[in-house]
C-alpha cells in the first residue's frame, strides 16, 4: 500500500519523495502520512543530501483527508498524534534541508507539510488556503506554529481566520515561497536548489539548520552560545580545514558531499 501512495527516487545526492494520491488530490489520510514516514526511514532519504518534497500537477496536496475527520474523539486524536499525526515534525526535523515543489492545490495540512520544509518553490498554479477554521477546527500540524515564525502574529491570524486562497506571487510577497517557478518546472528549480545545498558541505549544513530552527525559542545569550558551540564543533571538521587550506593556497575549496 505504501508504495502506491508515495514514490521515492534518488535524483542525484537528493531524494525525491512524490505523493502519489492522485485520484484524492494527495488528501492526506493516515495511510498517506504512514507512507511518507517510511519514505523518510527509506536507505534513499537516510542517505541524501537534500530531500524534496513534490506532489502531482493538480495537486500538491488538497490537505487532511476530510473523510478521516467524522467523529472523532478526544483519544482518537491523541492515538492519531502518536502514530501518522507526528509525521509533520519528522519532516521538520530531518537533519539535512528540504525543499517543496508546489504545483496546484497546497491546501490545510498540504500547506502545513509546505511549511515543516526549509524551502518553497511554487510553480504559478499553486494556491495556497488554510481552511481548517471554516470547517470549525484549526491547523494543528505544526502550521500555525511556523507560520507565526514565518510571517508574524498579524498576518498569520490573516491566513489563518481567514482562510482566503492566495496565489504564487501573493505567497513570494509574504516569503512564504522562495521562488516562482515557470509552469511545469517547479521540480526542476526544486532540484537544483537541492544539487545547490547537497554540494555544500554536509555537517555545516546540518548544524547551521538546526541552529536557526533552535534560534526562535532560544534567548539571546543561549542563541549565541549555540552559535559559538556549533562554530567550535565545524571549525574542528575536514571539510573546514580542507576551505581554510584551498584558501591560503589561492584555490576553489572542494567540498565534499555525502
Ligand atoms: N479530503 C478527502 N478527500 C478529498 C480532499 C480532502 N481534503 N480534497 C479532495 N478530495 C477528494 C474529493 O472528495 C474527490 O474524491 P472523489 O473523486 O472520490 O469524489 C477527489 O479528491 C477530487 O476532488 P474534487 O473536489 O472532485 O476536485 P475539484 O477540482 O472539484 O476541487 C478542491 C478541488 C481542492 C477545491 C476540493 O476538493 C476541496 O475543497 N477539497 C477540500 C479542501 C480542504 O478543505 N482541505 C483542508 C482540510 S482540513
């Protein structure tokens, strides 16, 4: 089942993980969110250097699957959260980057999914909408929570009281997505930002990731004393000796990747 559900390929030093729900707008039900767990256990994420999410040209993805939603009770949703429900912050919290290409609908939990990645690149059909408040809940994979991160308290009250769809170009205002995209090429642009980040080096890469998403809830002094302690730690590795020798001997450093 897994297998239809999501297709994992290697495209380069990056992994591609691609919902494969078409017939369902990739609405991701707990079977979808399963599969991409153990797209992300799978040898070709663990051995990337980058991992790109993607979903169809219709849709990234149309968001929780609503059928899923009926009738459920308190510890029902506290099972969901310890099973597939977690997937979200497995996503966020993969050491190497990730990226988004969103082509079509990214809608409630697919845009929450957009958001536990590094990076957004939308192709100019994106549409992007968080509906859950006018379906009486909220979002609640780690989405509001990003995006108060991403564009401030004011503006995520906007997206998320709201709800109102927004395109491609809105989205780049709002520094939601990084890029536009031409139609058709959202992957492609993804995959290069992913050849990009998976031929730096992998450990500065990594902890500077983890520094930054630690950054929000870190005060000042413990910002910079992680700043200083990650520093102390890549300044001790070969890919750092390796840049400082390339320099003094006037050539390209040779950063070596995975
Ligand atoms: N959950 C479950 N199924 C969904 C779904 C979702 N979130 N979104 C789409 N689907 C299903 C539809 O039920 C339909 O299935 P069917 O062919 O078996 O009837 C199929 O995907 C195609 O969707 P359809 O509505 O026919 O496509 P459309 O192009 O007319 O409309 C949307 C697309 C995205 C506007 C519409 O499907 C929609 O509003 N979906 C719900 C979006 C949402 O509220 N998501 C947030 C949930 S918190």
């Amino acid at each position: 089942m897994s297998d239809t559900l999501v297709e994992v390929r290697r495209e380069g030093s990056a992994a591609v993980v691609a919902l494969r729900r078409d017939r369902k707008l990739n609405a991701l039900s707990s079977a979808l969110e399963e599969a991409i767990g153990d797209a992300l256990d799978g040898p070709d994420v663990r051995a990337s250097a980058c991992v790109v999410f993607t979903g169809g040209p219709r849709a990234f993805s149309a968001g929780a699957d609503i059928d899923e939603l009926r009738d459920l009770d308190p510890a029902a949703i506290l099972a969901y959260y310890r099973a597939t429900g977690g997937v979200y912050e497995r996503i966020a919290r993969l050491p190497q980057p990730t990226v988004s290409a969103i082509a079509g609908h990214c809608l409630g939990g697919g845009f929450e999914l957009a958001l536990a990645t590094d990076f957004r690149i939308a192709e100019p059909s994106a549409s992007f909408a968080l509906p859950e408040v006018g379906i009486g809940i909220l979002p609640s994979s780690g989405g509001t929570h990003r995006l108060v991160r991403l564009v401030g308290t004011a503006r995520a009250k906007e997206l998320v009281l709201l709800g109102d769809r927004f395109g491609a170009d809105e989205a780049l205002r709002l520094g939601l997505v990084t890029e536009v995209a031409a139609a058709g090429a959202g992957l492609e642009r993804a995959l290069a930002l992913a050849e990009r980040l998976g031929a730096l080096p992998a450990v500065a890469v990594a902890v500077a990731k983890q520094v930054i998403d630690a950054m929000p809830d870190a005060s000042y002094d413990a910002g910079l004393a992680l700043e200083r302690l990650g520093y102390g730690m890549l300044a001790q590795t070969a890919d750092a000796a390796e840049a400082a020798a390339a320099f003094a001997e006037k050539r390209p450093p040779r950063f070596r990747g995975r």
